[in-house]
C-alpha cells in the first residue's frame, strides 16, 4: 500500500509543486512488491525516469522524490528507512533549435502553413509521436512509401 502511495504522491507532486513553464515527466514504469498474491508484501522496489527541459528542474527532482518517499514512509509507519539510488543521469532534453527550423519548414512545405501548428516544448514522449489525424491522408511524396500512421 505504500508504493501505490508513493505513486500517487509522486504524480500529484509533479504538477503541484512546478511552475507551468518548469515541466519535468516522472514516470513510475515499473513497481515490484510481493511474491505471492495471497502474502502482503514487506518490501517494494519502485524504478522512476524523469525528463526535463532544464538542467536545474533535474536537479531538484531526486531531493523531491526522497521526501514523497520518506513522508510516505513515515506515515505508513513502515518499520525501515527506504533506500534510494540514482541509477544514471542524462542532460536536459533539448531539441537543437537549427534542426528544429529545418524539420519545420520541411513539414510546412510538405503539408502547407494552415498544419504545421506551434506546439510548447514536452519533456519526453515516450516514443509515440503526437499526431492529429483529421480524416484526410497527408499527401503522397512521388517515389515514397507512405508510412502506415499516414495511410488512413
């Protein structure tokens, strides 16, 4: 019951305690605990990623995460102090802003001004790309194979 918790805090904290320019994603992707259905489990194991457009946002968020967990912890009256390890560390995510202005004008040559809509930078999309399908096929390139998320 803590780890579910800890999840939930986790989530909540994210959106409460940033400024809407501050993003970071915090992903909760893979919660271990039990060995049995019918055992309650006495220990649980949690492994967390975050992305950030800044640098100084990555920072703070591991000292964030230790206080969810510790708090949850203490109020679960969890008998052990929880470990907790940073595994790795990446840079921010941030696009380089010349391939940026190239994508969009190859997207804006392609599919006219009126598509190519100005979208706020995202921390991570987890490999799925953000698209709107509106009912028309994107147009066809002579000599290319459309792609299967442009055919319909």
């Amino acid at each position: 019951m803590t780890a579910a918790a800890v999840i939930t805090r986790l989530q909540t904290s994210v959106s409460r305690e940033r400024a809407p320019a501050d993003r970071l994603a915090l992903t909760v992707g893979t919660p271990r605990a039990g060995t049995a259905v019918n055992v309650v489990p006495d220990t649980a194991e949690l492994d967390i990623s975050m992305r950030a457009l800044t640098d100084a946002s990555l920072d703070r968020a591991p000292a964030a995460v230790k206080r969810v967990v510790r708090a949850e912890r203490s109020a679960s009256a969890c008998p052990r102090e929880p470990g907790i390890t940073v595994v790795s560390r990446t840079p921010a995510l941030w696009g380089a802003p010349a391939a940026t202005r190239a994508v969009r004008a190859a997207h804006t040559g392609l599919y006219g001004s009126a598509r190519v809509a100005d979208r706020p930078p995202v921390a991570g999309l987890g490999g799925r790309p953000v698209v709107r399908r509106r009912g028309r096929r994107a147009p066809r390139r002579e000599g290319r194979t459309p792609s299967p998320s442009s055919t319909g």
